[in-house]
C-alpha cells in the first residue's frame, strides 16, 4: 500500500494529463460551437462530463467512493 505523498507522486502526471484531455476536448466543443453558430442537439454528454467534475470536487475524506459515483453518473446517460 502507498503512503498518501507517494500515491499523489505516483499518480499526479497521469491524472492531470486526463484532466487536460478533457479540457481539451471541451475546448474543441465550444471552438466547435462558435464555428458553426449552434450547439449540438443533444448536449447530454457535454452536460455529463461536466456533472462528473463536479461530483469529483465535492468530497474530500477516503470514502467518497469517486469511481463508484463516476461509473453509477455514466451509467445513467449511457
């Protein structure tokens, strides 16, 4: 098992790199967006992603069960 400090040193790159696929992406939405004059029709997924952040900001003690939250919020919308 690791310590708290080697699982953020562990784990950091690779997660912030997630984090900058999904920034990316919604970047390429809105350029998306602004480019052709109008949203997609059915934003469910931008609007899930976007819910999905904020599930992962809210809780902050070792049994928040992200993964759990984040699989039961994408099952819904699948």
């Amino acid at each position: 098992m690791l310590s708290p400090q080697k699982t953020l040193d562990t784990y950091y790159l690779e997660a912030r790199r997630d984090l900058l696929e999904v920034a990316a992406m919604l970047d390429r939405y809105d350029e998306a967006v602004m480019r052709d004059g109008a949203k997609a029709q059915d934003e469910s997924k931008r609007h899930s992603l976007l819910d999905a952040m904020a599930l992962l900001s809210k809780a902050d003690h070792p049994k928040a069960n992200r993964a759990e939250q984040l699989l039961v919020h994408f099952a819904k919308i699948s």
